[in-house]
C-alpha cells in the first residue's frame, strides 16, 4: 500500500533481532565447512547464540516530529492506537495589518487630510484550513511527469499513458495531460491539437500515509478542528529556558483543554489536485484574468473554519496588544487541536499546512475620484515552520497517542528480564528490543576466541523470522517493511552511512545493512541484518560489545533519536522514524521457541575465511 512507500522512505518499518544458537561457553560450531584437500584457505560458517529483551514504551517525545499521526489504526495484535494532534498557529508577521491601513489610521480616517483614508470595514469571507498528503517520495522512477501508479510503464519515459501517440515525456514538455487524450476537453485529442494551453490541467498524485485497518485508502473521513487552550511552551523553565520544552505522547489535551469548535464533518479524499482559475474583471479590457495560470491546491485536508470566530479574533484584534508579536498571539490563541473519530489512520507533515483568512475591506480608488471599491486580501496563519536554512522546526505541535490495552501475552512478555521467546516490537509508544551478542553479558570471551582464531570475517548476519503464526491468527495486518538497529551506548546506527554510495544511500539503500523484509506470496518470512562491519569492529579494532537496539523505521536513513519514558520510571531513547511509525510485527526470539520452528530461532551468523 502507499504508506509502505513511504515508510520506505515512508516505507514504514522492518524489524530486527538476534537469535540464540547453541550454547555460548562451547567452543565455535562450524557449519558447512568447505574445506578442499591442499587448499590454503577455509571457508565455513559459525552460529552463535543472541539474547532479547523485549521493553515496553509507555510514552516518546512527540513534539518537533517530522510527521504527525492523526486517527485511529486498530493492529490485529497490539490493539487500537488513537491519535491527535495539538498544534500551535503562528503569525505570518508581526502587528499584521489588514487591508491598506493600520488600525490607528483607520480610527482618525474620519478627521485626517487625506481622502484616500476611509475606515476600511475588514469582513471575513471565508477561512480554510488545509494540510496537503503525503505523497510518494519515489512514485516516478523515470521523471515523465506521470506517478508509477498510473503509468504505463513507470520505466520508460517514452511509454505513452493515455494512448494518444504522444509520449509521456512529450507531453509534460507540452504541458498536456499524459492521463487525458484530450486536455482541453475541446474533441481534439492532443496529438492533433495545436491550441492546447499548457500546463492547465490537475495533476494526479499516488497519494501516501492513508489507510484504513486492511491497509486501504478510503474515500473519506470525519475530522474535528477545535480550539486549543493549552499553551505549549517553547522552553523549558526547569532549564532556565535553555532548552526546549518536551512534551510526551501521553499528555492528552482533549476534553479538558479545548474550546471554540471551528469545524467539524467530513473530509473527501481525492487523488486530484484542485485548480482555481481567475475571474475575469471587465474593468481590464486589455487582461484576460481567467488565461492567467492557475491556483493549484494539492489533495489534502481542506475545511472551512467558522468565519466568525476569526473575525472576532483575528481581524477584529488589529493593532491590539494580542497581534503584536507571536509570544502575544501564542499566549492568546495557543492553537487548534485536530482529532479523527473513524477508523482510518492520516500522516501529515505540519509544516505544509496552514489556515487562510479571505477578508474583503473597503478602498478608494484615487485621490481625485473618491470611489469606494470593495477588494480582497488573504492573511495566512501557519502552524509549526521549517528553517529553510537549518531545517530546524520553528512552533510546537505534540501528537497524542492513546493505546488500548496489549494482550496479556504481549504484557506478559515484556520487561519481565527473561531471554524472549517471542520479539514484540510496535511503533509510536509502543515496544522495542534489546539485543545482546555472544552472551548476556558482554561477549567479551567469545570475542577473544574469535581473535585467536585469526579469522577474516566476510559476513554477519542476524537473522529474524517472523512468527507467521501469531501474525496470521490475528487477522490482515500490516507487516513493516524494514527493521532499525543502533548502538545503546551511543545511539548510532549498526550500518556505517559513509561504506554506501551517495546514490544508494540517498534512495535508502543501505546495502551494507539491508535489514528489509523478506517476503513469500506476500506474506513476510524474515529479515537480515547485516551486522559485517559492527562484528569486524570488535574483532579488530576492539570496539565495545554494546547492547543492541531494535525497533522500526519510516526512513532507515534518518538515525535521530527522541526522549522516551519507559517501565519502571526509566528514561530512554527511541529513534524519531520508529515514533512516527504505526505498524507493529511480532518476530521470533531464542528461548523456548516450539520445536517445529527451531530452524527460526533468533541467529548471529558469521562467515569467514581461515588459512589452513
């Protein structure tokens, strides 16, 4: 489905673990040993054993997220997940001024020189709140201008979508539908029309990070918009406000910080993108408005607010003390919070999104005519920002997350200190694992036999299967795609960015690593994670045995970490794409697993090479 592309990217998570083989006091267990009589080398595999712990999340840091979760997702594991947004909304200038002239002008128009200043009447005619989807980051592989999804053949840029002889890549130089035979709707198709205005025509987007429990797009939803009376900091005081303020996916604003609803009903989801073309003004006699190029507006959430709330708290405020400056506004407005009552999950990216007040004023035309005319403005409200320099995230908005209660397996099997069984690993303020290698304690004994054995190590791999049992008695789930493993000790990634190419590495290929899910008639059976270079590291150059972290990811490239609150009072760091992520998967660990899937327990495997 889309949100897998993207939790690639967007395609969301896989998942990672190690498994225990045999025991770790033995001596090395050599597996299909290759050994060819004379031959100065010996290649042969080693398995060796690897513990889990699964550990519960009970909340993460869910401010300053790339995206935001709205709605509600029900796995057919963990249970139902519902979440809402709480957002600040920021002035597009300080102190604004709406129409011509400020407010003090505006208060002496009656009494001034001048002719041209009249009390302006600034009326609200309508106000929008709109955050476009996410759509797929790689939906156009060969850049004709047409998504994957739609294209005839998403490889070449000379295939032709819409069978009007002419090529995709032709089309987007013309400025043509490749979807359309005929753009202009005029009975000519394009080929043979000569009289086609380009680039008029909406644009179809593969649409991304909307889904429902069986992993479809639904045809809409409900949202809610209303008020928020919570005032979200910027910094903290505990730190003399030096930091950031944190806030957790625990903190729930709703029913008790909320007020004004400014929308509530349905949200239509198309795949189409919106075009709003001029009128044309026969003031212009010499301008055609209409033949001028179109407003486009994206898919995405677009609702009418109340117009009268804004009227009275926006426009109605100009030159007040509450419009001066955003720590003004924010102390006054604080912000909106969006919740979804269906049964369909949204991912958003906030800093797309924003709320747009069309107002008319009164204006004279000139000094010599005194004519009042009526015109139009747009005041635009964003929420969070994005530094175009920095990339740093500029506002507040927290996402809340309200989990149902795990099973009692689940709850049962995590943060209980035993080597799992089963691995259990879940998204947002869910559950992850740690990993140990060789032995519950560091390794250290076994990494020194390895050493004295002089072996050059071409391969290490973990390998975890997925418990296909579990998963299929649960019903249609959503299998993350990929798997996340860092360093506890410093939070790093296992791969090493700077062994990929650029290209690969800019796609999310990380080849040194993999860690994707491996699949059988669609179903997933395990993933691999290469761990060559972190094994060769301590063999080496005697590098810490650290615990291992495993959880999932929406973009495997994206290694930040956020504060999370985990069993017991403890504090932890969880990886940002792990927290965005909502998908959840159960693997198999290395202790009691049934007999009949022995073969899937948890494994370290290394292969290597050892003259004779």
């Amino acid at each position: 489905m889309n949100l897998l592309n993207r939790l690639k990217l967007p395609a969301i998570a896989g998942i990672l673990l190690v498994v225990v083989l045999g025991s770790c006091e033995e001596d090395l267990t050599t597996i299909g040993s290759g050994v060819v009589g004379g031959e100065p080398f010996t290649a042969s595999k080693a398995v060796y054993d690897v513990f889990a712990y699964n550990k519960k999340i009970e909340a993460v840091r869910t401010n300053k997220l790339p995206v935001y979760q709205i709605g509600n997702y029900d796995d057919p594991v963990y249970g139902k997940t519902e979440a809402s947004i709480t957002t600040q909304v920021q002035l597009s200038s300080g102190n604004p001024v709406f129409g011509n002239y400020s407010a003090l002008v505006e208060e002496t128009a009656d009494t001034d020189s001048s002719t041209l200043t009249i009390k302006e009447n600034e009326t609200v005619n309508e106000v929008f709140l709109f955050i476009p989807f996410l759509t797929n980051p790689k939906g156009d592989r060969d850049l004709d201008g047409v998504a994957d999804e739609f294209d005839a053949d998403p490889e070449d840029a000379n295939s032709d979508s819409d069978g009007d002889t002419l090529t995709d890549i032709q089309e987007k130089a013309l400025g043509t539908d490749p979807l359309n035979k005929d753009t202009d709707g005029d009975g000519t198709n394009d080929n043979l029309d000569d009289d086609t205005a380009a680039n008029r025509f909406p644009v179809k987007y593969d649409l991304d990070s909307i889904f429902d429990a069986n992993g479809n797009i639904p045809e809409s939803f409900n949202i809610k918009v209303e008020r928020s009376t919570y005032f979200l900091r910027d910094l903290d005081p505990s730190t003399n406000f030096q930091e950031a303020q944190q806030y957790y996916s625990s903190q729930q604003f709703s029913p008790g910080y909320v007020s004004d609803v400014l929308f509530e009903g349905a949200v239509e989801i198309s795949n189409v993108e919106e075009l709003i073309f001029k009128e044309d003004d026969p003031a212009t006699e010499d301008v055609d408005e209409s033949e001028e190029a179109p407003t486009r507006i994206a898919p995405g959430i677009r609702v009418q607010l109340n117009s009268a709330f804004f009227q009275q708290n926006i426009l109605n405020k100009e030159g007040s003390s509450e419009l001066l400056s955003q720590a003004n506004f924010a102390e006054f407005f604080r912000g909106v919070h969006l919740s979804v009552p269906d049964d369909v999950l949204v991912l958003l990216d906030l800093t797309r999104g924003n709320i747009t007040i069309n107002y008319t004023y009164d204006a004279v035309t000139s000094s010599t005519d005194a004519t009042v005319v009526e015109k139009e403005k747009e005041f635009v409200l964003n929420f969070i920002r994005r530094d175009t320099s920095t990339g740093a995230v500029i506002g507040n908005a927290v996402n809340t997350f309200i989990n149902e209660d795990y099973p009692a397996e689940i709850t049962n099997g995590l943060d209980n200190g035993e080597n799992a069984s089963k691995i259990y690993l879940k998204g947002g303020a869910g559950s992850y694992a740690q990993i140990k290698l060789f032995d519950e304690v560091n390794g250290y004994e076994i990494i020194n036999q390895i050493k004295n054995q002089n072996w050059i190590i071409n391969e290490a791999n973990l390998v975890f299967y997925v418990d296909r049992n579990t998963l299929d008695a649960a019903g249609t789930i959503i299998e993350p795609s990929k798997l996340y493993l860092n360093k506890d000790n410093t939070n790093g990634p296992v791969y090493n960015q700077f062994l990929e190419s650029e290209e690969d590495f800019n796609a999310g290929n990380i080849t040194n690593y993999d860690g994707g899910l491996n699949r059988v008639n669609n179903k997933g059976q395990s993933y691999k994670i290469k761990i060559t270079n972190y094994i060769n590291d301590l063999i080496v150059r005697d590098s810490t045995n650290a615990t291992l972290n495993l959880s999932l990811t929406s973009d495997i490239r994206v290694t930040a970490t956020g504060k999370a609150m985990l069993a017991n009072g403890n504090e932890g760091e969880i990886p940002v794409m792990s927290t965005v992520n909502p998908f959840g998967t159960v693997l198999y660990g290395s202790n009691n697993v049934p007999s009949d899937q022995s073969a899937k327990k948890l494994k370290l495997e290394i292969f290597y090479t050892k003259a004779n």
